[in-house]
C-alpha cells in the first residue's frame, strides 16, 4: 500500500493514487471521520476518464497512523501539502469537502498556490459555523460543545443516528440504499475516537473568514440546501461572499452527503469547472 511520512512528525499516511500519472490533477481532501472510500463515487469515474485522482487518509482516519497529536489546523494542513510534494503534483485541482474544506484553506494561505489551479469547495465547514465576531448569527459555542460531547458518549449513535440527516433522506431525489447509508457508518468507525474528538474541537474554534479573502485562485463552492452539518448560510452563502473569484452551484434538496446523493451532478460540475476555470 502507499505511504508516506507527515513531515511535521513522521506520521505515517496512506494514499490513494488513481488515473494516469500524466492527466489532469484532483486532490481530494476528505470530511471528518472518513478515509477516501468517500470519494468512490468521483475518483473511479473520473480516473477511467482520465483525470489523475488522488487523496489521502488523515491521521487517526482510514489507513493511517493511530497517533495523539498533530490534529491542529496548521499539521493537518501540512499533511496535505505533504502528499502534493511527495507526489510533486502540480497545476492541480483540490475538492474538499467538510472540515477538508478547512485544510485545504488553510494549506493554501500557509503554503502558497503555486502547484494549484483551482479549489472546489463542497459542503464546506468554511468559514466556520459557531458564532464569532465574524460570524454572529452562528451557533452557540455551547451548542458546539454539548454536540461534541454526545460524540465522546456514544459515537456508535452519533454516526448511526445522524446518518440520514447527513444524506438529507427525507427530501425528494435523495435515494441511497439501507446498504450503503449503513456501509458509510462504518467507514466513518474506521477513524479513531481521539481524532473525531480533536476534529470537533477545531471545528468549535474554526473561523477562516480572513484567510479566504486571500485566495485569488478560481473557486467553485458547491452547497445543498438542506445540509444540517454545514448550513447554507452559515458557510457556503458566506464562502462564496469572502471569496474574490467564486462560482457558487446549490443543490436543491442535497444534505451534506451530496458527494453520494448528487454524485452525477457533482462529477458534471468538477469536470465543466476544470474545462473552463
């Protein structure tokens, strides 16, 4: 399996590396408690059509490494600047989704742009959803806090119990089977309490409104209505207004899981936005 080392702290990671070597660059970047099995719906259509699709396991996600630390914004983002130069990846494309959409964020305002093209932005966390000075209308902190809370009590029903609010299953068109809603629950057991812990903490802190003013690339931010995760307004809508050079594509009726819900549509826009942006 491929790996390489974090080079923070040596953390070691897996990846996924699909396509051909020579064609058009996706990176994507994954939401909390998945490893890339999320992605199945993109990656393999798209690598068969030639684009090169990569992404890795966070730590404490997947295949990676079981560790304690480096769970901060700035490691987590170093991580996956990590993959882009271990694979020396240039003119890519990232397609974050959720917290990801933080990484990738805060990977670009730490790194620099110069081996990306273009962001996609889906269902993202960004720039933050608990209120803040920025952010007034957000949610309380200790709404935050209590819902991290229920996760360190039982994340067996956390994951179970939010699931079909996360694909938005009750809103018309959001047909998944009992099958793979209950195969994604398990993914997401896949990650260890210890990162899904940490994750809840950055995401009660997170607040990257600054740093989104400061991307000049093209973006795409893709949001669903009904998402409960990541409300429109408090992320996608605000994204969308922070960030210079955006296209913003909402879906009617998609919850947060609409990288599964939506995949056809989703794919459609990824490759019109890496034609024409």
């Amino acid at each position: 399996m491929p790996y390489f080392e974090s080079p923070t702290d040596g953390t070691r990671l897996h990846f996924v590396d699909y396509g051909p070597a020579d064609g058009p660059v996706m990176v994507f970047v994954n939401s909390a408690y998945f490893s890339t099995e999320m992605w199945e719906y993109q990656t393999l259509p798209l690598a068969a059509e030639g684009y090169r699709c990569v992404g890795l396991d966070r730590r404490g996600h997947g295949r990676s490494d079981d560790v304690w630390g480096g769970f901060d914004l700035d490691t987590l983002a170093d991580d996956v600047q990590g993959l882009i130069e271990h694979l020396d990846l240039r003119d890519l494309t990232f397609v974050a989704h959720s917290v990801g959409t933080a990484e990738t964020v805060r990977c670009l305002t730490r790194h620099g742009s110069a081996r990306v093209a273009r962001v996609v932005l889906v269902g993202g966390m960004v720039p933050g959803v608990v209120r803040s000075e920025r952010n007034p209308d957000g949610w309380a902190p200790e709404a935050a806090q209590a819902g991290n809370a229920a996760f360190q009590h039982d994340r067996a029903a956390f994951f179970a119990d939010g699931a079909r609010d996360f694909f938005a299953l009750d809103r018309p068109g959001n047909e998944l089977s009992d099958a793979y809603v209950q195969y994604m629950v398990r993914l997401c057991h896949a990650s260890t309490a210890r990162a899904g812990t940490a994750l809840g903490q950055v995401i009660a802190a997170l607040d990257v409104s600054e740093e989104l003013t400061a991307i000049d690339l093209p973006v795409l931010v893709v949001h669903g209505t009904h998402d409960t995760s990541a409300p429109f307004e408090l992320t996608g809508s605000r994204s969308a207004a922070l960030l210079p050079n955006s296209v913003l594509k909402v879906y009617e009726n998609a919850g947060h899981g609409l990288f599964a819900t939506h995949a056809k549509q989703l794919n459609a826009d990824l490759r019109k936005f890496m034609a024409e942006a």
